[in-house]
C-alpha cells in the first residue's frame, strides 16, 4: 500500500472517530411535543493553531495525483466549484462565498495550521444551493430546490434568478450563449447572460444524464434509453432510441457517444443523429469522454479505457485508475461521507432493498438537507437519496414525506457512524417516522427511497419538525 493511501485510510478514521457521537441502536416509540429544529451552517474554521479534529483529506483522482479537500468545506459546504483559481462554496444558510484556490490543490483553502483565507467576497441567496457552476470565470450558477440564480464571479453581486419549478440534480450546459437545464419534464433553454427564457422543450421520459454541448446544439439521454437533441434556438430536434440511460455521453462535435443496451459504443451524426457504424462492441460499463482522437469509457471492471476514433481499437489508458478515482470530483464524492461510512448505510439499506448494490454506481446520492428536500423523481436516478443534517438543538425531531397515495417510500435516520437510529418501516410504512432524539452538532443521514419495485416519476417532499 503506498503511503498516500495509508495517509487517506488514517485520516479517515481519525476524521470519524472526532464526529462520533454514542451509538444507542434503533429507537422506536412515541415522545411528546417537538418543536422544529433549523439546520445550523457553522461559520468559523479553527483558529490557527487549534488543529484538534481538523486534518486535510487526500482524494485521489489519478495515481499520483492528489486533491487536497479542505475538511472546513465537505463538512459544511453545500455545493463547491473550483475553476480558474476560484474556490467558490455555497452553505446552508443560503450564503456563497469565494475564495483564492491555492495552487494545484483546487479544493485546498491553505494548510491545516492556517488560518481561514478571507473570502474575496460573500453573497446571500433565498435558498440553499446544492450545485454551483461556473459558466466562464466571471459568472457562477446556483442551483438548488427548483430556483437558479446567477452571480458575478468578480464581486458576488447577483445578475438574475429564475424559479425554475421543479429540483434537478443534473448540471447546466452551455453553447453559443444558451444555457441548458433539464428537470424530470423538460429541458430548458436560457439567455446564459441573464437567465431570460428561450425556449421549454418537453421530455418524453425523465433525463438520465446531465444535458451535453457543442456547436450550438444540445442533447440530453432520457430514462428510457432516448437520445433526444435540440438546436440552441430549441429547433430542428431528433430523437434515438435504444441506448442504455446510464452509460454516459459525449460529444467532439461530429458525433454524440453513447452506449446501446448491449453496452457497445453507439454513435449518431452530430447535426441530424443519423445512426453511425458502431465505434467498439464492449460491452463497457460508461462513456466518459472525448477528445480529437480518443473515446474514453470505462470497462466492466471500473477501469479506464480509450478507444481510437479512427481505428475503433482499445487500450487501457496508462495510470488511469479505477472508475472510483476517475470520478473522484463527482459532488457525490465530494459531499457523501467516508468510505466506511458509505459501505455501513448502503449495507444497513440492503435489508430494504435487496437489488441495491452498496458500492454501486448511482445506488445512493449524497446531499445536504435543505427544507422541502425532494427525493427521487427519476425513473433512471439512484435508488435511495441521503441527505446531511445538523441540528442546531437537541431536541427530538420526527422526519414525514408527502409523496401521494399508493407509494411505499422508506425514511430511516442514519448517526455519524452509520448506525440506524430510527426508520418508517414496521408493521406497515408510515409517511413519518417515530421523533427520534438529535444531538445539537452532531451530523446525520436522512435516507428516503421507493420500496417498491416500481418506481415514480415524481419526487417525494421530505420535511422534519
């Protein structure tokens, strides 16, 4: 074992071990009144030199190639985007700030006995944003429960909002000064300068990837295994049919890349989505990306491949790792907890769902709780959403859904070392759990997920009082 892994695996549980709380099992039963309890967005790092519980953690994207991520923002933080020597980070309070990003460690905000670098400036948004993208350097997109808003990267200030009506979780794209964003209805075409409506285009199934761009045309792969491409302006649209929704996308201007039900690369003319000679037969698990020469996908054994463009032959790309160190950057990763941590919840989760694969690939998505926090709402999207909160008081607190009639849909309440505390399922499943005693500074998983072997297009609200 190399010794930046040992320096990772040691963090890890050092950084566990400091947010322990005690482990009393499942609780059950009743308790009298709760009052509602917010959820607290802790402002100060450590000062210098109070380095207790606070050490850097050391993600791998490639071998030999590590990003520092400043423990003060995953444990906090909402959202992060870090371009162009930017570190930009949303909280739960609504507020965004930015930060000088230092050096070739993106995500590093200077070392562990230094202080807090002063933020080069602070916004206040009226919602929590769970996505921040930064479009060109000099604006940043916030995204979180339904609303979009659009900030100067240079001073913060805010350029234009727009409620969008429904959450997404996918990321924005942007060609030719149209900005695309697909919800589990429609994808929708925005003025990149100012958010003003261009065109809302609806889906024929929930969108399964985030929308991909190039040239002024846009495409996005829908959960019934449908290509579906626009123009900029929202015309000359053409769908295809017959891919697998979870293999990925990509463009390099003359072809869109994705994989068929088979798992082969399949691929369509750029403008009017003519099908094309299929590229490789795999099968592989995801396309990734491409560039002028090479398609980069990933192989059923999570390893990174590239594929020749003009000879359609395979090589493993040198040093590339596996597909959990490819992704490594994916706000997942950056936002969920540990390793072990994950592998306890996704374990604890099989009980309920017995077709779920703990270390899967889109299984379970990490997030951070906001209020109105909507779960699921995608036929192709993960089977279980764990949401991160932190009370403010210690007080008992009961989590409830509203997610229509019919619709078995599991809440259980995870503590800092993965244990279940409390869940909705007994004799039959209620739409709220049993309050279940919270400890004020103490981090929680709150999980929801369909029970059922059906699953709906609609989300399911989670709220806590």
């Amino acid at each position: 074992m190399s010794a930046s892994r040992i320096l990772f695996a040691t963090l890890a549980c050092v950084l566990l071990a400091a947010s322990c709380g005690d482990a009393d099992g499942p609780r059950s039963g009743t308790a009298g009144p709760v009052s509602p309890t917010p959820v607290v967005a802790e402002p100060e790092r450590p000062a210098y030199g109070e380095r207790s519980g606070w050490l850097p953690a050391l993600r791998s994207t490639h071998p030999g190639d590590l990003i520092y991520l400043d423990p003060w923002l995953s444990g906090r933080a909402s959202a992060l985007d870090a371009r162009g020597g930017l570190l930009v980070a949303a909280f739960e309070d609504g507020t965004v700030s930015a930060y000088p990003s230092s050096g070739d460690d993106p995500y590093r905000l200077g070392l562990p006995d230094e202080p807090l670098p002063e933020a080069l400036w602070t916004a206040k948004l009226s919602f929590t944003a769970d996505r921040l993208e930064s479009l060109d350097g000099s604006r940043i997109l916030a995204l979180g429960s339904g609303r979009l808003a659009l900030l100067s990267g240079v001073d913060g200030s805010a350029l234009a909002s727009v409620e969008l009506g429904s959450a997404t979780s996918f990321a924005p794209a942007t060609t030719g000064g149209t900005l695309a964003l697909a919800s589990d209805e429609a994808l929708h075409l925005f003025a990149a300068e100012d958010l003003s409506p261009a065109a809302r285009l609806p889906l024929q199934a929930p969108p399964a990837s985030s929308p991909a761009s190039a040239l002024g045309r846009f495409a996005v792969l829908l959960g019934d295994g449908a290509l579906f491409s626009v123009a900029a302006d929202g015309t000359e649209a053409w769908t295809a049919a017959g891919l697998d929704p979870r293999g990925g996308l990509a463009c390099d201007g003359g072809a869109w890349y994705a994989l068929d039900a088979a798992g082969a690369v399949a691929s369509f003319a750029f403008r009017d989505g003519t099908r094309l000679d299929p590229l490789s037969p795999g099968p592989w698990r995801r396309v990734l990306g491409v560039d002028e020469d090479y398609l980069r996908v990933i192989d059923a054994d999570g390893e990174r491949v590239r594929i020749g463009l003009s000879t359609g032959i395979s090589e493993a790309e040198a040093g590339s790792g596996t597909v959990s160190a490819a992704e490594a950057t994916d706000p997942d990763l950056l936002f969920g907890p540990d390793p072990e941590l994950r592998a306890a919840i996704g374990n604890a989760l099989s009980k309920y769902r017995p077709d779920l694969e703990p270390g899967g690939a889109g299984s379970i998505s990490w997030r951070v709780w906001t209020a109105g926090a909507a779960s699921g709402g995608s036929v192709a999207g993960p089977l279980f959403f764990a949401y991160r909160y932190v009370p403010e008081k210690s007080v008992p607190v009961r989590f409830s859904h509203s997610a229509g009639d019919g619709r078995e849909v599991l809440l259980a309440v995870f503590g800092a070392l993965g244990e279940e505390l409390v869940s909705n399922v007994g004799e039959h499943v209620d739409p709220e759990t049993a309050p279940v005693p919270l400890r004020a500074g103490e981090t929680y998983w709150i999980v929801a997920g369909e029970l059922g072997a059906t699953r709906s297009e609609s989300a399911a609200v989670l709220s806590a009082r």
